[in-house]
C-alpha cells in the first residue's frame, strides 16, 4: 500500500473557528477524516500532521516522507517566506501538491506569492476540502 504524508502548516489547527467566511466551518478533525476517508477509497495509507512551527514540520517531512508516494501540503503562512521548507521539499526529491483551502490569489497581494510552490508538481487553491482529495487523487496515480 502507497503511503502518503499530509502536511498542514500554522494556524490551521484553528479551521472551524478562525475566519469562517474564508476558511468554512469544517475543523482539523473534519479535514483528516475527509483525507483518510479519500485515502481509503484510492488504497492509501496517511500520515496526517498539523504544527504551528516551521522546524517541526521540516523534522517531520525529513522523517516521514522518505519513501512515501507523496506529499501533500498546506504550508499556509510558510507559503509566503519559507525558503527553508521548500529547500526540504526539494531535497526529499518526491511528488509535491501544495494545497491552499482559500484562494491565495483573491486574498491579500503578499500571500499570491507562494515561495514553496517552486517545490511542487501541482497547487490546488480555492477548493477547500477538495483540493485536498484532488492531491490524494493525483498522487495515487504517480509511479
């Protein structure tokens, strides 16, 4: 079974009640079951993980990724300055779907730019939950 890891960056542990008319309703919880239950349905295994910091994430990602099928990824404000995780997302020489629950580019001019996007095979923005599945999707099919 193809293994997947599902990163989400900060402030994302507030879905559900930071900013609802940007973000919805849904929480983190809802977010993970949604990504397990479309994991399970393409025959992948997840690692879901949620940090605020960005050095916990690059230990996460150089931990758990290597040999996985993918990374999906919500960097969230890292997206905008992060040279240090798009250097891992690089480095780890794997398939990339960024993800973005909101549109970046109908937001604030500094978060259309996204420094880690660089790193990756694809951005899904604006979709919400979905974008996520579409990720799943997408890496279930590479080889």
């Amino acid at each position: 079974m193809k293994r997947v890891v599902v990163v989400n960056g900060p402030n994302l542990n507030l879905l559900g009640t930071r900013e609802p008319h940007i973000y919805g309703t849904r929480s983190l919880k809802d977010l993970e079951e949604t990504v397990r239950s479309k994991a399970k349905s393409l025959d992948l295994e997840v690692i879901f993980y949620q940090s605020n910091h960005e050095g916990e994430i690059i230990d996460f990602l150089q931990k758990h990724a290597p040999g996985s099928a993918g990374i999906v990824i919500n960097p969230a404000a890292l997206t905008h300055y992060s040279v240090a995780l798009y250097d891992c997302l690089q480095a780890l020489a794997l398939p990339v779907v960024e993800v973005h629950i909101s549109n970046i580019h109908a937001r604030e001019e500094y978060r259309s730019k996204s420094v880690t996007a660089r790193a990756a095979r694809g951005v899904i923005t604006g979709l919400g939950f979905a974008g996520y599945e579409m990720a799943l999707d997408f890496l279930s099919k590479q080889e």
